[in-house]
C-alpha cells in the first residue's frame, strides 16, 4: 500500500494566486494540483450589482459559502436570500447562477468538486495586479471567457 505523504499547505488572505475575473476578485486558495484533485477553493470578492449569468457546470457540483455581503442565488427553480454564513450547494448539472445584493461589495467562498473549474477562472482572467476589485480600465475578453467556458464543461445559459 502506497503511503500518502504530507501536502498539507495555507494560504492567509492575500497570499494566493489572485485574479480579476469579468469584474471581480479571485483568490485561488486550493487547486487540483493542491488537492491531487479532490477539491478547489476559491474565494470571490464581487461588486455591488454583480451577477454571473444562469449556467451549469457538468463536471463540479459548486458550495457556496457567503463570507460577507448579501447575494441571491438562483439555483433550478429556488431561489435563495443569502447573508453572511450562508452555505449553499449546487450539484453539477443544475443551472444556476448568483447576484451580489445592496450597497457593499459580496465575498463568497466557492468549493468546486472534483477540482479543475478553477482553470476556468485562470483562463478568463487577467493577473490582478492587488488584492482588490479591479479597475474600470479592465475589461474583460468576453470571446476569453466563452472560449474557456466552453473548455471546462460550463454551459452559459444566459
């Protein structure tokens, strides 16, 4: 039997890899090759008004953890109020999608299982220059974002 060794790892806030993705901040915290691909973990600053649109992923069920801010989810037909230590799972194959509520900016932590979503926000993003949203002058290559959607098993729905 082959012993597993030790990959234990942490990330405080700040120092993972960070990116701006369609207006948002992303911080990954945990990758496939973290994780030999059991999970990822990222966590996701969005502005007030922010909204993915209805997709559905058909490789990852989605949990949501809702750190701060308000945000409503949409997921098949419920549709969700969400504050602060709000947990939420969204199994593969549902469509989905979520908006940031009210006058403050949202920060959700997002678990993808099995891992490998993660390389979706890799591939539709920008480098983020700081651990903050992005600037005005980032604008997001919406071609990129369909291209690596399409790549990873997302359905954009609209």
């Amino acid at each position: 039997m082959e012993q597993q060794m030790n990959n234990a790892f942490v990330f405080a806030h700040g120092e993972g890899k960070a990116y701006w993705f369609i207006g948002t901040l992303v911080e990954m915290k945990a990758s496939a090759e973290d994780t030999n691909g059991a999970f990822s973990l990222v966590e996701s600053l969005h502005p007030p008004g922010y909204a993915t649109p209805m997709h559905l992923h058909q490789n990852e069920d989605e949990i949501f953890y809702v750190l701060e801010g308000e945000v409503t989810f949409t997921v098949g037909e419920k549709t969700i109020m969400a504050k602060p230590g709000t947990f939420l799972y969204a199994p593969r194959g549902i469509a989905h999608m979520y908006k940031s509520e009210g006058t403050v900016p949202s920060k959700i932590l997002i678990m993808l299982t099995p891992a490998g979503m993660e390389q979706f926000f890799v591939e539709a993003s920008v480098p983020a220059e700081e651990f903050k949203l992005p600037p005005d002058t980032v604008v997001p290559d919406m071609d990129k974002v369909i291209a690596a959607a399409q790549k990873n098993g997302i359905e954009i729905l609209g």
